[in-house]
C-alpha cells in the first residue's frame, strides 16, 4: 500500500505533525508525550449500509474490510428510561443480542478494537500483534484470529484462562497464561515486546483500537441523529472515553449534528478508582497513593482495575473530560450487582460486570442531581448477552501454550516456535 492511497493520515497534537501509517505507528516519531490521533480525508458522515463497524470504514484506519455483523447497536430505552424518570435515555449495547442486531460473539466492546487492530496490522505489514488482557480484549482478538486465521499473541493472568473462548476453533492464537494479576501481565508482555517480530497492541495509544470504540459514539448519533448531552461507560484505562470524545470531535466537524460535546461521565469501581481521585482534585498525574493496596480481588469488575491509564499524556483521558466539561464517578460493588438485576429486569439482557459499573454510575449521578432527567443520554453498554451467547453459539476453550509461573521465567523459544510458523 503506498502512502498516497491511504484514506488518513496521523497527527500529533504536541508538534502538529502528520505522518503516514506505514508501519503501524504507536507514538509520535519526534518523540512527544501525546496520542497521535486520525485524520481522515473524508469529512462527511457517511455510515455504509448494513451491520458490523466496518460500515464506518471512512472512519477506521484501514483500507480493506473484514467481513463480519459484529458492531454497536443503540435503542432508545423505555423500562429502564422509566424507572430512572429519564425523558431522553439511548443505550448502546456492544454484545450478543440477536433480537436487537447484536452479533459480538465474544460480548464486549473490546471487538471493535480487534477487527481493524488486526486488519490494519495486516495492511502496515508489522509483526504478530501481542496484546496482554484482563480477560475480555484477549477473548475480542482470539475471536478474530480464529475468524480469519490471522496469528496473535495474547497474555492473561491465570484466573482469566476461563474467559478465552471462540466460535471458531483458534488455530492461531498463542494463549500465555501468567501466575499473576492483570498488572503483572502488562508487565511481563512489556518484556516480550522487544523480541523480534512481535509488535505491542498499544492500547490507548493503538488508533484502531480507538476509532474502533469510538463506532459506538458514531452509531449512537446514527440512531438519535444530532450528538448527546452526556456519554456514560465503565472505565479502566478510560480508552472508550477518549474515543468517545475524538469521535464527537469528528461528527461536530461535519456541521450537522451539533456544536456541543458530549460531556463524558466515566465510572469506576471502589476501590479501584486512581483516575477519580486524581480528576476530582484536577490533578493531571494519578500518584502512588491513588491506587489501591493490593485489594483488586475484591473489585466487582476486574477489567476495569489499570494501573497506568493513558490519563496525562496529551490527547488522554484528562484532556478529553477537561475538553467535554465532563465528570468522573464511582461505584460500590453493591451498587453495581443492584444495577445488574435492574437493567437485567427493565431492558432483558444480561450484562457485563463492567457495563453494571455504567448503570450504576448514572444510577446514582441521577440521583445526585448531576444529570438533568431531560437531557439526551447515551449510556455504554460496553459488554453482555454471555448468557444469551452460551445457549445459542457453540464455542470453543482455548487452553494456554504456556504457563508462566514465575515472572523472571524465559519463553522465548516457545515463542520463537510460534512466530516461526507465520515467517
Ligand atoms: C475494557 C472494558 C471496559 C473499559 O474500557 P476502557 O475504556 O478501556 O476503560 C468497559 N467494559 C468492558 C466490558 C470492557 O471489556
Ligand atoms: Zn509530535
């Protein structure tokens, strides 16, 4: 692929550079603090016809698609919307939900990051995609690969071993599992980045993955059709709302659906919550004593329990609630089981523990007066439908290539092994 034919280009917001994705470009090349962001050529909201994110491919930076019905969908809630005494409540719902279009067979949002992640890997010709996981990004990318025969590498600590399912048989994923918690599996697939041939998801700093998450925001302003006032989502890294944000940037741009910014309101789970101690005192850097003690166990949603979000880096999360007006929040593990049997009882579908988090976070901003009952709220559903999924679609366990039991252990040759099949 040549650089003139690409449909976007990366821009930096510390130097105001634009540079061409040719080999799949995590950070800046003049080596600033920030997050490139996408520049597309096309202006205009111009959604394709038919299901699956790949209907905003103006929007993704990838040149070809993947086939596949796996995108958000978003309905305006009556129940739930009634108990709240909410006038104007749209919920997007990312999981498997056949009555509503909803076709993610792995149930979360982190599907949207996967299939152009994988994709645009594909087009930058850059090595096998390693991607460390609490569980649910790891089961979005294993789906995928297995979907289109395309390798990766994903790391989870061991109690998310159970987590890692496909509806295919996952030919092509190198599972490695880690005697540890999710922090010591970022740390140990920090190490295995450096071998030759293996290039890091990136996270926050991916673009995929972020204009990917950022199609919920897009889909949601399809079905309303002007922006909302408010956008609502569990947050770990707090990578949704910064997708959130750049894609409300985007459709403001075009002049048709409003001039105001979603303000975002992102939740997270005592006692799991660094970004809301720091955003609540304005600080833009979470400190030592912003983190929880070694209590993550106790967290009803583990995959929201980061340690180092992308939170100051130029174009992060601080920036997006300071740009949006927005505001962060927190919620007990009792208030979000209560949310779960709520939105389980009013809108029929099983969610996320992460998505509970959701709910429960406008639960109680509604009942703190700190959202409006009239104003347009989009509520991110960022996972669900396990339940629905299990009855319906067959799946198949993937089971570790390796055990990592210490974390000075060596599995360069096994992995070495692995990447030589794919040379
Ligand atoms: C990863 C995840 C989140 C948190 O997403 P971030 O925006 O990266 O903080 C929320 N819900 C579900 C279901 C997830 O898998
Ligand atoms: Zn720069």
């Amino acid at each position: 692929m040549s650089p003139i034919s690409r449909h976007y280009s990366l821009y930096c917001p510390v130097c105001r550079q634009r540079f061409s994705d040719e080999k799949y470009l995590l950070s800046c090349p003049n080596g600033c603090n920030s997050l490139l962001r996408t520049e597309y050529k096309r202006k205009d909201f111009h959604p394709l016809s038919g299901h699956g994110i790949f209907k905003y491919k103006d929007w993704l930076p990838v040149e070809d698609i993947i086939k596949t019905q796996s995108g958000p969908i978003c309905y305006k809630s009556e129940k739930l919307a009634e108990i709240l005494n909410l006038k104007n409540l749209w919920i997007s719902f990312s999981g498997y939900w056949p009555e509503r279009d909803a076709n993610v067979i792995s149930c979360s949002f982190k599907e949207f990051e996967a299939y152009p992640t994988m994709q645009r890997r594909k087009e930058c010709n850059s090595g096998i995609i390693l991607v460390a996981s609490a569980g649910n990004t790891a089961r979005a990318f294993a789906e995928v690969s297995a979907k289109i025969d395309e390798p990766v590498i994903v790391v989870v600590p061991k109690s998310a071993i159970d987590k890692i399912y496909t509806s295919n048989p996952a030919k092509n994923v190198f599972l490695i599992a880690i005697d540890g918690d999710y922090t010591d599996a970022i740390n140990y697939s920090d190490k295995l980045c450096s071998i030759d041939g293996i290039v890091a998801e990136g996270g926050a700093k991916n673009i995929a993955r972020r204009d990917g998450m950022g199609t919920v925001m897009l889909e949601a302003v399809r079905c309303i059709g002007h922006l909302p006032d408010w956008y609502i989502q569990g947050v770990g890294s707090g990578t949704g709302g910064i997708a959130a944000w750049e894609a409300a940037i985007r459709l403001i741009q075009t002049g048709n659906f409003g001039e105001t910014l979603p303000k975002l309101l992102l939740i997270q789970n005592y006692p799991f919550t660094p970004i809301t101690n720091a955003y609540m005192k304005y600080r833009r850097k979470i400190e030592q004593f912003d983190l929880p003690g070694p209590d993550e166990e106790s967290v009803y949603a583990p995959v929201l329990t980061n340690r180092a979000p992308p939170y100051s880096i130029v174009g992060g999360v601080y920036d997006a609630l300071i740009e949006t007006d927005g505001i962060m929040g927190s919620v007990t593990n009792a208030e979000s089981i209560d949310a779960f049997s709520l939105f389980q009882n009013t809108e029929g579908i099983d969610i996320d523990p992460a998505a509970a988090v959701s709910v429960a976070g406008l639960i109680k901003a509604v009942y703190e007066g700190k959202i409006d009952s009239n104003s347009c709220i989009l509520l991110n559903i960022t996972g669900g439908g396990y339940i629905r999924r299990q009855h319906e679609v067959n799946i198949f366990h993937k089971t570790p290539d390796v055990i990592v039991n210490y974390l000075d252990q060596d599995i360069k040759s096994e992995i070495k092994e692995f990447l030589n099949k794919y040379e």
